[in-house]
C-alpha cells in the first residue's frame, strides 16, 4: 500500500521509457529477421520481458548491452520449445506469438495468468485457419491456452469484421512476409486502435518490407519476404508520458517530457487535443513535449477514445477534477484489457466520491471534489497510475498492489517522486 502526498506547487521535468507498442513489435520484426539488429531505447518492462523470454525460446538470440538490446534475427526459421510458453498478461504478446508460431514447425502452445485466459483471441484463430493454420484454443470457445500445431503460413485473404482488438490484425500482418503466398487483409465494419496498426506498418518497412495499403481498409502484404536487421530507436512512450500530462492538469503546474518524439504514430497523443480543449497549454520542441495545466472549464464535453483506449484511465482521472459532465465513449473494448477498465474505473470513482455509471460502450462522469481512498488496482497497471496522480491533487489517495505499473513502467514511482 502507497500512500501519494499533494504537490501545491509543479514546475519539473521528467523522462519516459521507450515505448511499449513499439518495443514489442521491433522485437518481433527484429526476432523474424536475417542478421543482427539494434534497439536503442527499448522498454524493459515486465511485459517486454515475457515476451523476451519467449522469442529466446524460439530461437532469437537476445542480450543486453547498457540500455540496448542486441537482436540475432532468426531469419524466419522458428523453434519448437518442448514447453508451453507463457507471457503472464501481456495480451499483445499473446497475440503477436499466436501468429509468429504458425510459422514454425511443430506443436506450440501459449498460455498466460488466468486474467489472460479471459481475454478473447478467436478473431485471429478464424484468420489463421483460413490461411491454413491448425490453429485452436483449448476450451474451444476462443479463449487461452492456444495450441498451434505449426507447418507454415499459406498466402491468402483474410478479414477482420468488427475487430475488437487491432492486435489481431497488426499479429497477422507482422508474420505475413513469411507467408507461402501474398496476405491481404480486409477490414470491415467497425476498427478500434487505428494507430496501432499504423505503427506496426511503420516498423514492418523500416525493417525492410513491403505493405501495400489502400487507406486503412485493406492491407496487401507480399510473401516470401525477410524482414532485415538493423539498427532501431524506440520513441519515447506517449502512455508513460499522459500521466505527467495529467499532473499538470490537475496540480495548474508544467511539466516537460523527456525523449519524447511530438511527430510519433502513437495515437496516446492524441491525449494533447483533448488537454487543450481543456485549457492546458502544449509546447512542443524535438524532442520533448511541455504541459502547463490552468483552470478546468465547466460544461459537458464528450470524448471518443477510438482510437486510444489506454487513455480512458487518464481521462477519467482528469474529469473527476472538472466542474460538469464527461462522457468517455467508444471504447467498450476497455473490458477486455487487464482489467474490465470501465467497471474498474466506475468503481474506484465512487470510492473517491466522484458519480460515474457504466454505459455500453464506456462510462459518464459528473465531477466534482475527489477526495482521498483507498484505491483498488486490480492488478491493472494503467488504473494504479491514474489514480496515484490524482492522489498529487487530493491528498489521502492510497495505491494498493502498487507493483502492477512494472507491467509497462517499472520507474513510475521514482519518477512521480521528481515531480516534488
């Protein structure tokens, strides 16, 4: 249990980590290629380290040099364990690996903690098999542990019709160059996450790849294609960095980012429309991004979170300070991460006196005066570090399982200390 204390005065500056979307899928690019690749401000994390753990397993070879990581590609040729492989709760490598092992050749199986065997992955299991993949969940109801029974990946078309999660659909196209044939993906109806999906295009051809696109409907990737090593930044994580965004916002201080890139594909950053429609100013230079909170105005306002589910947390913090009401919609996707996140959130308003209810595809705020509790995580990193900053502004707030935030930002704490 963690106890945060008010700041009554902000003026500071802090670093972020490396990304974790982009962490993840430079490794997976990097682990498929021929050669040798650098990544250079990579996420170390516990996520990333699962995933590390697994891409050994399949016969990448992965050490640490300082803060770097030093990748021998695999060429496309992947291992087959003798052992299940297991990525606690880390959903995207669940995804990620479900694509890359049907690759290989051989029986794989990858599994996690219960939290992650409630989260769905039948989309990208009808989309494999329609490649040709023998391809399964153990309960038969799209669910993990799944099992790969792996000879290789078949050109074809695929799509994804009300994807509920772009992992399935950048997990297919990341193992696609090494398909027997060309991969098209056809997405239809409604896409959550858009800029994920950009950004793993964006890492595919700095590796060397060749996507087709034809706006963000319909992806064309080529076969027999080898992704090929290099060396590689990681940008700044635009997740890390909302919620020294938010400490501005809600204490009326600045705060300036470190190492982060203003022109990134991560659509977190987004984040930064919606400050200044609430009266934040934002600066931004090369490499570094400066929030000065004022005044919250009154009112009700409404905001789409389409397009960066992860800032519903962060968000919703931020309306509980403000005077009116919020509406958080399209986002219902939020209940299948590591935490049902609307309920999550609805729940732990009310314990710091703040009315929110449940809608269908998000939650509705009226704020007010938060006042301190204790706030329950649920093992959800992104809900430990939303309300551990609003404990900056509304003094009493106690994070319990305050060690779930290793799961993407093992530094958090020492790093909302610098802001005293």
């Amino acid at each position: 249990m963690l106890e945060i204390n008010p700041i009554h005065h902000l003026k500071a500056t802090v670093s972020v980590p490396g990304s974790k979307s982009y962490t993840q899928r430079a490794l997976v690019t990097a682990a498929l290629a021929a050669g040798t690749s650098r990544l250079r401000n990579a996420l170390f994390s516990e996520d990333t380290e699962y995933l590390m753990t697994v891409l050994r397993d399949l016969g990448a070879g992965i050490r640490v040099e300082g803060n770097e990581l030093i990748i021998t590609g695999t060429g496309g040729r992947i291992a087959a364990p003798k052992k299940e492989v297991f990525v606690g709760n880390n959903g995207t490598a669940l995804r990620f690996l479900t694509a890359l092992a049907s690759l290989g050749t051989g029986n794989y199986i990858v599994t996690g903690e219960p939290r992650l065997c409630e989260r769905p992955v039948l989309p990208l299991i009808e989309a494999l098999q329609s490649l040709g993949v023998a391809v399964h969940t153990r309960d038969g109801k799209g669910y993990p542990p799944v099992r790969i029974d792996a000879s290789g990946l078949r050109g074809g078309q695929v799509a994804f019709r009300d994807a509920d999660s772009s992992q399935y659909i950048s997990a297919l196209l990341l193992s696609a160059p090494y398909a027997g044939g060309d991969v098209s993906v056809r997405l239809e109806g409604r896409t959550v996450s858009q800029p994920y999906i950009d950004m793993t295009i964006e890492v595919m051809r700095v590796f060397g790849v060749i996507v087709a696109s034809e706006g963000d409907r319909h992806y064309h990737v080529p076969g027999k294609q080898c992704y090929e090593g290099r060396e590689y930044a990681v940008d700044g994580d635009a997740s890390s960095a909302s919620y020294f965004f938010l400490a501005a916002a809600l204490c009326r201080g600045s705060v300036t980012v470190m190492k982060m890139n203003p022109l990134s594909c991560q659509g977190d950053l987004r984040l930064l429309d919606f400050l200044e429609q609430l009266g934040c100013t934002v600066r931004r230079g090369e490499s570094w991004i400066e929030i000065t909170g004022h005044e919250l105005p009154e009112g009700e306002y409404h905001f789409d979170m389409g397009d960066m589910p992860d800032m519903a947390p962060t968000m919703a913090v931020l309306s509980a300070f403000r005077p009116g009401r919020t509406v958080i919609g399209n986002c219902a996707h939020l209940r299948i991460k590591e935490s049902d996140r609307i309920a999550s959130l609805v729940t732990e308003l009310n314990r710091i006196g703040v009315g929110a209810r449940e809608t269908p595809d998000g939650l509705v705020i009226d704020g007010g005066r938060p006042r301190g509790a204790q706030i329950e995580t649920y093992n959800d990193h992104r809900i430990a570090m939303s309300f551990a900053v609003a404990g900056l502004a509304a003094p009493g707030m106690r994070i319990a399982n305050e060690l779930c935030v290793n799961k993407s930002f093992p530094g958090f704490w020492d790093a909302l200390g610098t802001l005293r």
